[in-house]
C-alpha cells in the first residue's frame, strides 16, 4: 500500500483538515492542510470548517484547537507531549504561588502568563486569575499589555521566554527559587524549559562566527539568555522562516531551533546551531504510518486518539486564549 497515496485519498474522502507543526518530519509536514507556528496552528486550525482536525504536533496544541472551537472533533496522529509542557501541572503553579505569597506577594497582586505550550489545566487556572496566554510570536506586546495592570507577571513555565523577553524589554526578571528575591523583579519565571533549545550553546555561536564571518545567527526564543544575547535575530518558527526566506541567497545562516524546520528551510548556506542533532523527540515521533491510521479510523467510524477536554477546562482556558487573541 501507498502510504501517501491512502492518506490524500482519505483526506479527499473525509471531512477532515490535517494540521502540522513546523517541526514534523517532512513526509507528514508535506501531506498537511495547514501549517504554522503555534499561534496560527492554534487560530487557523479554529476556523476551519472541517468536522475533524487530524493534529501533527503535540498534545497543547491540540488542546488549544479543542479549548477555541470545543464542537470540533480533534485527533491527534499521535499522543505526543511538549516536554517542557509536562514540567508544569496545576499542584506545582499552586505551589510556586505559595512560595511567592511566603515573599509576602498576594495572589491579587500577581498577573500570571502561561505560554502556550502548557496543559489546559494550567491554562484554565491561569484564565481563573484574571491571567492570559501568550505564544513566542506575541510575547511582547502581551507581557506589554500585563504590564499595564501594574502587577507583578508569574510567567509559566519556559524560564528562558521569561527572561528574554525581560531583558528586550527593559525589565528586571528572576526564576522562582534561583535566591533571588522575587520582590525585586516585574517578571517571575517559572523554572521550565525546553532541553532541545537548551542545546545551543554561545559557543556554538562563537564557533560559527570564527568559521564563517558574517554569517548571520537566528535562534528561537526558547535558546538561553546568554545564546539569544549574541543572536543577530530572535523569533518564533514563522518569524524564523520569514526572516530567513528573505536573505540574498548568498548570506550565510546559522540557526538555533529544532532540525526537521531548519533542514527545509533552504537549499544552501544555512547551518544548524549544534554538533549535536536538535531534534524534538516527542515532535519527532508522528510518522506516515500514525497520520493514516488516525485518517482510517475516521473512516472507520472508530476516531482514536481523540482530544477531550472538561467544560470548566474549556471554559476558563478559553478565557485566557481569548485574551491574547485581543491583543494580537
Ligand atoms: P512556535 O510557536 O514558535 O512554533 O514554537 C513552538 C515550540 O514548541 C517551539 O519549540
Ligand atoms: Fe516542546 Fe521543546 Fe519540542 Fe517545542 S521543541 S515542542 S518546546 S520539547
């Protein structure tokens, strides 16, 4: 059987739209409807008029698609996790609440962000505080909305998003348990991070300089403080694409984010951030064979793999996606 030839005929028979992150490998990126960074895969993939959407990514964004629009029907191709998602859950964001009212900051004083890439508990209770979602492409003018309410911002869980988007800003940032005292800061971060970006190293950066001077370095917002400090360019993955798509094909490009991404990216002159390969595990782990069966049982009239999420869930989490849609 060919694969790829049953999955565009199931697509073409179902009432059905396939969705990618920029991460998938190829063979599944290339069979997508839609692809997107985490904020356009989250509003795009709402607005669709399909009965199904048939998920290749993980388990937030699926999540994201259910919370925006709970009457689709959404499955994922496979039940993968963000790694740096699993790092927070509700007992452990009640917990670090504790920890900032022992500092004497009371919980009416604090604004709490979630990034997207967290469970629709966290988001839920983040929505219930009167808090708010943001993604890497929307960061800033979000932290810059929070700001506004003149509370101090609890940003869950990437720890290096935090900081880096306080150090663009202007602002002073400290990670809940790092002995800083968290009274001294406008945003406290969570201690959460994403280990495939944790790779990229400054020198590596110094690395490529020295091998090829000129080269321009573009890297992902989830990369270290002291590697986003000597990048030439900071963005989400379309940001990223954007950006590079745009260079004289003749300018030299490193690029610190995930493999399958940077490898389509272009055809020559662009290098990857690391010796070591970055690839996403949990990304990584949706093959044709996955897209297919979850398409099959569809056709089937036996869905798998299908998203749920509670109606007080979807109501607050909602609330708090709602809100950085107003914004950006
Ligand atoms: P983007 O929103 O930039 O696509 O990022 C999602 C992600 O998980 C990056 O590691
Ligand atoms: Fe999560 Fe990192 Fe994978 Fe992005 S690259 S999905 S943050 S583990």
């Amino acid at each position: 059987m060919d694969l790829k030839e049953e999955i565009k005929r199931l697509k073409q028979k179902l009432d059905v739209t396939v969705v990618a992150h920029f991460y998938q490998k190829d063979e599944v990126f290339e069979l997508a409807d839609i692809v997107g960074d985490s904020l356009e895969l989250a509003r795009k993939a709402s607005q669709t008029n399909s009965e199904y959407i048939v998920f290749c990514g993980v388990g937030f964004m699926g999540q994201s698609v259910k919370i925006i629009a709970p009457e689709k029907r959404v499955l994922m191709s496979k039940v993968a996790c963000c790694s740096m998602a699993r790092m927070i859950d509700v007992a452990y964001f009640d917990e670090n609440l504790a920890k900032l009212n022992s500092y004497g900051i009371k919980n009416e004083d604090i604004l709490p962000i979630t990034y997207i890439n967290s469970s629709a508990e966290v988001k839920a209770r983040v929505g219930q505080m009167g808090g708010l979602v943001c993604t890497s492409s929307n960061a800033f003018k979000i932290i810059e909305q929070g700001l506004k309410s003149g509370k101090k911002i609890f940003f869950v869980p990437d720890r290096c998003l935090g900081q880096n988007f306080a150090i663009k800003m202007g602002l002073k940032s400290c990670v809940l348990g790092d002995g800083t005292n968290p009274n001294d800061a406008d945003i406290i971060c969570y201690d959460g991070f994403c280990a495939v970006h944790q790779l990229f190293t400054p020198e590596d950066i110094d690395f490529y300089r020295s091998k090829y001077p000129g080269i321009i370095v573009a890297v992902h917002p989830e990369c270290d403080v002291k590697v986003v400090e000597k990048a030439d360019f900071v963005g989400s993955t379309s940001q990223l694409i954007q950006y590079i798509k745009s260079l004289p094909e003749d300018q030299k490009v490193v690029v610190g984010t995930e493999y399958n991404m940077v490898n389509r990216l272009r055809e020559k002159n662009t290098y990857i951030l690391s010796s070591t390969k970055p690839e996403c595990p949990t990304m990584n782990e949706t093959t044709l064979q996955d897209l297919y069966d979850t398409l099959k049982s569809i056709e089937d009239g036996k869905p798998t793999n299908e998203v749920f999420v509670s109606e007080d869930v979807v109501h607050w989490a909602k609330i708090a996606l709602q809100r950085m849609f107003e914004i950006s």
